[in-house]
C-alpha cells in the first residue's frame, strides 16, 4: 500500500514569517502526523488498530485519508469492529431545513447531545414519504415523492464514512410503504399507490445480491396502506392498516399476509412502533408515549412523563421517537416555539422505561433522564423526515 506524503512541507525559513499556530491548527496537524504515520502499516494491522478508534474519530479519518476511507467502509472492517466489541450506537436524523431543496444527514453526539451536520455530496433525496430501513452499519432510504411523485430510486447512507451511496432502484415506484428487514432481505409492502395489485404490492431485496424481486403474497384482504410496522423476534413482521386492523407476515409462511382480526381498541394517531424487550412503543398525540403488547393491541399511555406536556408546547407534538439501542431507553425529538425571527429549535429527551405492578393490572412507567434542545437552525421552517439508531 501506497504511504502517504507529509502535508507539512514548509521550509523553515517560510514558517518563521507566518504567525504563531492556534491550538485548533496544532491538533489538525499532530492529526494528519498520526495519519502519515499509520499509512505505512500493513492493511490487517492498520485495521486492527482502527477497530479500537471511535466512531466519531473514523469519520474524520475517512475524510483525511482516502487510502483508509477505503478500509473504513469495507464489510471486513465492519465485521471486524462486531467481533471485537468496538462497535458503538449512534442516533441519526435527517432534516429537511425550508427553503433547501434536499434535506441533511446529522449525527446526535453522545456527550455533548448537540446534532453534528453531515456534509456530503447528496444524490437527490425524496423531501417526505420515503421508508426507513436499519441495517448493519448504515441506513436504506426507500422510494418517496421526487417532484411530487413517487420514485424507485434507493439510496443508502453509511454511518462508516458518512457518505450517501446509490443502490439498485425497486422495481415499482412507491410513496409511504412499509419495509422491514429479516435476514438480510428487505420486505417492501404497498405504497404503489391505485397501481397495486397482487402482483406488484411486495418485493423484497436481497442485502447478499443487491438484487430486487416482486414478491406474491396471499392475502384474504390486502392492506393497501399500511400505516405503521415492526420486525418482532427478527422473524416476523407486524403490520396496521389505515382502518386500524392488524395483519402478520413471516416469509418462512408460504409466504403469507394474515390478518390476525383485531382492530385498534383506541382509534387515533399511532406512530413511530419501537420495541424494547417485548413491549411496543410509539408516540400519539398530546406529547404521549404509548406502549402495548404485540398482537394484543390494547394501548396504554407511559405513566409518570407527565412533566413532557410541560415542555412540548400546545400546539406541537413529538415529531420522531425511536430508542437507544445501549440502554433500551426512548429517545423522542418535538419542534419548540420559534427563538425568533426564522430560527428554528429541536428540542430532545431521553427516557428510561420499566413495569411496575398496578392495583388491578402490570403498567410501564417512565422517567426523563434527560432533556434539553439539540439544535437551533436559521431557516422558515423544519421537519424531521427520519431518526433512528445505528451501530458503527
């Protein structure tokens, strides 16, 4: 491997006439030292010893040296960093700020809990209806609205070296359809809009190919819009429709879309389904979390976070909830009240979950460990497209 040249080649003479460094240009420049100097090792060894480095850290390697950009976003470099124990959770958003036209990748900082913007190079990226898929070191953006109509085109964003890549388009155009992954394949339903039929309402994406296929799924009653889904034991997907009824499909079942014949025993706004164990979350209106168990489908508001509706604002609600994979707890993000003329405010809290045993029955309680705003932005407007958790 080809080492790299030293960025410091001033002679001595032309340093003197420059000012005194500041600190920021002395740590840049003991970095790219330590870049010079870890590109003379051998691949398996610089590799090993990046396995250990954070992933916050990798990110600006990747971006300072492009010879270990390439071992970065490899897959044995992933594997690597999974087997030593080295991989680290990280929460990502992506915000669409008014008027840009595209929106932006950013990364929640574990410590400092400030959003870090991203900067990349964007492939054109759908502004709503797009669906979100987790995967082993990155995210699948699927379908959406391109200038107001649904697309195909796929993309994928590594949280290795936080770049946008493109992946082989769907088949079919698609808006607003669920997607969930078991066993390296992405199951993709509906969103095809009054195109659907049997035919081309499904097909799933093969991760070890990169290919996709349309996928035949029987169905006595076929859930044109699904409104919200999970992936339960990593082998099943749970499903609701628009008219609240519930449906379940396993791909080792034929492949089969069974409707399970419960509806909802709270109708309303039900949105962001996370589990943690084997209790299911999601955020409805007013601020509230609620929780229930899989397949029961009887809703209960989270007790104890009584003091959110105090902080969200009337007339705002949360905007995303998803969890942070380390802990197990819920993480959920809501707009604040304009600070002032065009600035904009995220505000988040993190919660810590637990069942207690009720006078009549078991309820969760919850307890905010934290709270507070993670960006301000000058812009007219905001929205929060996605956030989720990813290991890197």
């Amino acid at each position: 491997m080809s080492s790299c040249q030293d960025p410091l080649t001033e002679s001595p003479s032309a340093r003197k006439e420059l000012d005194p460094p500041s600190d920021d240009q002395l740590e840049l420049s003991k970095n790219k030292t330590n870049v010079s100097r870890l590109c003379s090792l051998p691949d398996d060894v610089a590799m090993s010893c990046m396995a250990h480095v954070s992933r916050l850290d990798l990110a600006a390697l990747a971006i300072a040296s492009k010879p270990h950009r390439s071992l970065i976003v490899s897959p044995e470099f992933g594997n690597l960093r999974w087997k030593m124990g080295s991989v680290e959770p990280n929460i990502y958003l992506l915000l669409h700020f008014f008027p840009d036209p595209s929106p932006h990748w950013f990364i929640l900082h574990p410590t400092k809990r400030r959003l870090k913007r991203l900067y990349m190079n964007l492939y054109p990226t759908p502004v709503s209806g797009s669906s979100f898929v987790e995967t082993q070191n990155g995210f699948l953006v699927i379908g959406g609205l391109m200038n107001g109509k649904p697309t195909s085109d796929v993309t994928f964003f590594c949280c290795a070296d936080h770049t946008v890549y493109p992946v082989q388009p769907m088949k079919m155009a698609r808006c607003g359809a669920s997607a969930s992954l078991i066993d390296r394949k992405v199951y993709v339903f509906g969103g095809c809009w009054d195109v659907a039929d049997s035919l081309n309402w499904a097909e799933v994406f093969d991760l070890r190919t990169s290919t996709w296929e349309f996928l035949f799924v029987s169905t006595p009653k076929m859930p044109f819009e699904i409104r919200q889904s999970v992936v339960i034991d990593e082998k099943e997907v749970y499903a609701v429709d628009k008219d609240g009824q519930d449906f379940s499909f396993s791909p080792s079942n034929k492949p089969m879309f069974v409707e399970n014949g419960k509806t909802d025993s709270k109708p309303g706004y039900r949105n962001d389904w996370c589990l943690i164990g084997n209790v299911l979350f999601c955020h409805g209106t007013g601020g509230k979390i609620l929780w229930c168990l899989p397949k029961e489908f009887d809703w209960k508001e989270v007790k104890g976070l009584e003091k959110l509706q105090y902080y969200i604002p009337w007339g705002y609600d949360i905007s995303k909830l998803c969890i942070n994979s380390a802990e197990n707890k819920i993480v959920i993000f809501w707009k604040a009240r304009p600070q002032g003329p065009e600035i904009m405010e995220l505000r988040s809290a993190e919660i810590s979950v637990g069942e207690r045993r009720g006078p009549e029955e078991w309820e969760v309680w919850g307890k905010i460990e934290w709270i507070g705003a993670v960006l301000s932005e000058s812009c007219v407007g905001l929205k929060l497209l996605y956030a989720g958790p990813a290991y890197a």
